[in-house]
C-alpha cells in the first residue's frame, strides 16, 4: 500500500472541449487543462514524481533552477515531502512569482539574466552533501512523470486524437508526452512542438541536426527560454512524428487575451504560444502545406500548460511593450 507520499501530487486534469478554438482552427480542440494543476502547470507531474523518488533515496534539501513554474512545482513537492527547497531563478522571472514561490516557503535566489545562468548556480550548489538538483526539464524521472498526460488522454477520449499541440521549452514536456503516447500505444498521432521567435531552441537543434545554443533569449516567453533543449527532445524527433513551429511573441500574447475572454483564465505568453497555433491560422497553414492531413482524423489536443508568473497588470505591460493596442 503506498503511503501518503507515494500518492501522486498531481490532479487528473479537465479534458474540456472549447467552441472557441474549434472555431479559430475549423476542428473539434480539446484542451487539456493543466494550468488547474497546483502550483499552476503541467510540471507538478514530472517534479512532483522527481521530488518523490529522491526523497525515498534520502535527499536532503531540494534545489532547482526555473524560469518560474518548475520552482513551484518543486517548492509545493518538497512542502508536501518535509524538505527544504532552494529556487534559483533569472532576473527576467516576474516578482510575482518569487513572492508565490516565498509563499510556498522556498528559500529564492534572483541570479544572472536567463535560466541557463540560474541553472549553472544551481549545479554548484548541489554540490553540497545531501542537496539534489531538480532539474526543470532534462531527467527521466520529469519524462515519466510528464508521461501521465497521455495515460489521461487515453481514458477521457473514445477516439484518439488527430494531433497534440504543445509548448517547448527545454523539450520535458515534449518528451513525456512522447513517451506517454508511446505507452498508450497512439503511435501514430503527430505532434505540433511550438516556440515563440527567440526561444526557438528547439527548431534549431532540429535544422541544425544537433543541439544548437542560442546567443540569448529575446521572446517574452521566458519559461520557454532554454538556450538549449534536452538531447532527449532531438531524440523524439526521430522516433515520432514532430513538427516544429516557431511563431511571434505578438501572437502569443493576443492568444493569452483571447483566451482569457473566451475560457476565462489567464495563461502565460509560454502557454499562449500553443494557443496561438489556433487561434492565429498555423494550424491551418500546416494543412495547407500537407505537413498535417486535412481533415484530421481525430480531435486536436492543445495542453494548457498554465504557468503562474502572470496577472492582468502583466499582460497589460506585455502588450504594451510589443506595441501591440
Ligand atoms: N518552464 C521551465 C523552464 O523555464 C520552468 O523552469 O518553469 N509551459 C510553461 C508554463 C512552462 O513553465 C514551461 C517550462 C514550458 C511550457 C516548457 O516546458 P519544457 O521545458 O518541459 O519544454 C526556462
């Protein structure tokens, strides 16, 4: 019998259908809403199984290095496992999210201007005797634990879906979906990998064959802001249909907006990047292009990878800041 702490800290999730991405993409959408997730995304699954394994082998003091959401998932996973937490996040990370990451009782450090600075502070202090580095994106604990997605989405559909939509970062969530739908058995259901323009690591290990490191973050999405992706991510792209995606942070963000009107909830610019696939036409030019069937053969699946670090007053300045009315 698995006690307390052997339980999963992540919820199953909605499966909602939205008559307003059906709308925008001309196609049945789901949306798999993991911004209801506690601490607020998608990465409780994979952190919060992380955390559980290295507390059973004896781990100490938790540490972990985040654009924002990977830091609560593991700020809320060690709270809920007794152990102390270290965050270590970028400067770009919104304030808000280290006053929710205090209140979730993790010790919060601001250091260098991206997560790849945040991450290589993080390394260093692992270092210490019992410290564990919780990695946001790239280990196989995060995978399997990501992995539960698909499980999910195999119970709620009766018919599988025609394509699954979602946001890459460092490429963990791409890889547990993979590998969710690979034990599922869906082996045939292709993958839109999206990126805003500036943190398009993804697209350029994929053009380059190899990981690519890019000169610096430039998108507003900064929780896709990895420089480089997870070998792991290139890997999938060779065992499953991906297709990779890159469009502007002006359609993220409107993709936010729109969102908040017609499903009423507020997502970040990272999780928007996906919804934009819909609402700005991608998913059509994708068909057009031949690179997806029109019409699909089943329902599209966006996952609504949620993501705290955002209030109105933020999209009010996100907007404002792209010039956009
Ligand atoms: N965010 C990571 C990495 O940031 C973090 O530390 O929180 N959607 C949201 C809302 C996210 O927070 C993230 C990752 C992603 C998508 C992308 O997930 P990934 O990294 O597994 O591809 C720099």
């Amino acid at each position: 019998m698995p006690g307390e702490e052997g339980r999963p800290f992540h919820m199953v999730t909605p499966l909602l259908e939205s008559a307003a991405l059906s709308r925008a993409a001309g196609t049945k959408v789901y949306m798999k809403l993991e911004n209801t997730q506690p601490s607020g995304s998608f990465k409780i699954r994979g952190i919060g199984y992380f955390c559980q394994q290295v507390a059973r082998r004896g781990c100490q003091h938790l540490v972990c290095s985040s654009g924002g959401n990977a830091g609560l998932a593991t700020a809320y996973a060690a709270r809920k496992l007794g152990i102390p937490a270290t965050v270590i996040v970028p400067g770009s990370t919104p304030p808000l999210v280290v006053r929710k990451l205090e209140e979730q009782r993790a010790e919060v450090e601001v250091f260098g201007k991206v997560w790849d600075d945040a991450n290589d502070r993080a390394l260093a202090l692992a270092e210490k005797d019992g410290w564990v580095n919780v990695h946001p994106f790239d280990h196989p604990f995060v995978w399997k634990g990501h992995s539960s997605l698909a499980q999910e989405l195999r119970d709620c559909l009766e018919a599988k879906p025609g394509v699954v939509v979602l946001s890459v970062g460092g490429g963990g969530l791409l890889a547990g979906v993979v590998s969710g739908l690979q034990k599922v058995g869906w082996r045939d259901v292709p993958i839109v990998a999206v990126e805003t323009r500036g943190a398009d690591s993804y697209s350029a290990a994929l053009q380059a064959g190899h990981l690519a490191t890019l000169p610096e973050i430039t998108s507003v999405a900064t929780c896709l802001g990895a420089k480089t992706v997870a070998q792991r991510a290139l890997d999938c792209a060779s065992e499953w249909p991906i297709i990779s995606h890159v469009l502007e942070d002006v359609e993220a963000v409107a993709a936010v907006e729109h969102f908040l009107d017609d499903e009423r909830m507020l997502v970040e610019p990272a999780c928007g990047a996906s919804l934009a696939l819909l609402y700005s036409g991608h998913l059509q030019q994708l068909q057009a292009e031949g690179r997806l069937c029109r019409p699909l053969p089943g329902p599209v699946v966006v996952i609504v990878c949620g993501g705290s670090g955002i209030q109105l007053e933020g999209l009010r300045a996100l907007k404002s800041r792209l010039g956009m009315p």
